[in-house]
C-alpha cells in the first residue's frame, strides 16, 4: 500500500504563487499515474492535474497555463507547481496515484489546504 503525504499549503494572495509537493513511500516510477485534486467547500472534488509515468500530462482547463505538474524521480517526490493563484483556487489539494493505470485512484494522501485571498 502507497502512502502519500502533501506539504506546501498555505495562505498565498491572488496572483501568487504556491508550490505543493507530494512523498511517495515506494518508487514514485512504479505508479503509472499520479494527480492532484481539489475539493473546495460545498463542492465536488476534480481533477487539478494528472501525469503519468510517460510523461504524459493533462489539466483542468481552468489551471492549464497556471499550474504544472511534475515529479522527482530519485526524491519520490510529486509537485504542483501554482503560479498566478486566483481565489476560485481556494480548496483542499489532494494528491492521487492511480498506480496500474486502471482509472482507479486507490491511494490518497490526506490533503493541504491552499487559500486564496488579499
């Protein structure tokens, strides 16, 4: 069973950024997709960002351009990288591993918060 453990949260103003970064208890190389959600209060959890061991990457087209994700493959590290925070960005962030490539996301870490605000 994977453990994943977000850090990097916090309270950014708009316009700003923020880095979230996500540990990995194995080899990050043997999950065949990683992620980012969200979920923001009174709303249903998305998808932020998606990267798969092939490099292959996909955004929510409200973060496309803003945010980008990537990953450390000797530090077992995943990353979020957020520039340009809007308040609509303000929610819980969740990192994922869908890790046969199955469409089932089976392993969630317990999530940072990131807000938004002036």
């Amino acid at each position: 069973q994977v453990h994943l453990v977000e850090s990097g949260g916090g309270l950014v103003q708009p316009g700003g950024s923020l880095r979230l970064s996500c540990t990995v208890s194995g080899r990050i190389l043997d999950l065949s997709v990683m992620g980012w959600y969200r979920q923001a209060p009174g709303k249903q959890r998305e998808m932020v960002a998606r990267l798969t061991v092939g490099e292959t990457t996909r955004y929510l087209d409200s973060v496309q351009g803003r945010f980008t994700i990537y990953r450390d493959n000797e530090k077992n590290i995943l990353y979020l990288q957020m520039n340009m925070l809007k308040p609509e960005d303000t929610a819980v962030y969740y990192c994922a591993a869908d890790p046969n490539g199955t469409h089932r996301w089976n392993a969630w870490g317990r999530g940072t918060q990131v807000t938004v605000s002036s």
